[in-house]
C-alpha cells in the first residue's frame, strides 16, 4: 500500500485547488468528480471533505484563486510606468476577458451551475478586486486629459458593475463571432461615451478586442 506523504493543511488544500483547476481546464467542471480529484492528488476521501464539504465550495476556492491571479495581474498593468491610461484601460479589459472566455471555452455556458447567493459572492469579489486599479486608471487618464470624468471613483464603480452584468448574460449565450463582436463595440461606446475619450481617427477601440 503506498504511503502518503503527510503535509500541512494549507499546503494539502492548495494542492487540491491546483489539481481542480486542471481537471476543470481538461474535463470541464461537470464531467470533473469528486473522485476524480482525489486520484489526481492521491489523497484520502476524508481528506477531501475535510477541506471541502462539496465540489461546489471547491469550484468557489479555485475561482477564487484564479480572481487573484487577475488581480496580481490588474495591479501590474495598473502601475505600469511606461503606458498611458488609454492603454492600460484596453490591456485590462484584455486580461479580464481571456480569464473569462477561457473558462467559458472549457466550460460551456452556465454549466458551472453555481448556487446563486455564491454568484453574487463571487462578483462582489471581482469588483472588490479590481475596483482599486480601475478607479487608478480613470484617475490617470483625468490627470492625462484624456478621460473627462468629474467623479472617477463612482463612475468606475459603476461601469464595471454595468459592464460585468452585460458580459456575464451575453457569455451565458452560445458561441457566435458576431454576437461577440457586436458585444465588444457596444462595450467600447459605453466606455468612450461615459470617460469622453476623443474618438481620433486611427485610435484602436478602448474595448478588449
């Protein structure tokens, strides 16, 4: 019988949120079990509850832990020294949109299935998270003159709960280029409209695609 190498809890429990988050890339969160899990990190069923009551709160923990890699992620382009604000806004909306569509392709729309007061949890952590280096962000480009936003914090606050609400209803949909496109042109207006970003000829869209 082979033996387990005993480790911290922490330790055990990021193991596990690692080995999920693979499982979910490859197999997708609904054809991912339980068991399946335990194999990949060759662990005890006990062990497996005793840090997850469900596939449900493991699923939470490892998309908690992919928000924090965006997060890091947002922060770094946030106080990039050598870009402007209008580029940090697009290479922003880059990167929360390829975090997003990448589980969307693994995924399938909705299929997560998750219990909706944890949805609302989620979100909110989302907008807990990167609220900060967006609202620094729109401040920049008020000091660049290139945003004209008399309130830069309210008026993050509520383009990304807008924008986030929008996305997620037209990601539910299936996978359709010009519903994609067209969501991507609707995005770029609102945020050129809302910052009174100067629409110069040439100027690549403010919009993540």
């Amino acid at each position: 019988m082979p033996i387990r190498t005993v480790k911290p809890a922490e330790d055990r429990k990021k193991e596990i949120i690692g080995a999920a988050g693979r499982l979910f890339q490859t197999k997708g969160y609904v054809n991912t079990t339980v068991e399946d899990v335990i194999r990949e990190t060759g662990i005890a069923k006990g062990t497996f509850y005793y840090h997850f009551p469900s596939k449900e709160t493991l699923l939470c923990s490892v998309l908690e832990t992919r928000l924090d890699e965006l997060e890091r992620n947002v922060v770094q382009i946030a106080g990039h020294s050598e870009w402007n604000a209008e580029q940090k806004l697009q290479e922003t909306l880059k990167a929360i949109f390829a975090s997003g569509e990448a589980d969307r392709q693994k995924n399938g729309a909705g299929e997560y299935g998750i219990d909706p007061i944890v949805h609302v949890k989620l979100t909110r952590m989302f907008h807990q998270k990167l609220e900060p280096s967006l609202v620094r962000i729109v401040e920049q480009g008020t000091q660049e003159g290139a945003f004209h936003v008399p309130y830069p914090r309210e008026v993050t606050v509520l383009l990304l709960h807008g924008i986030t609400a929008y996305v997620q209803d037209h990601l539910s949909m299936p996978d359709d280029q010009v519903l994609f496109r067209q969501m991507m042109s609707v995005i770029d207006y609102v945020l050129k409209s809302t910052l009174h970003i100067n629409n110069h000829p040439g100027n690549p869209p403010i919009g993540p695609y």
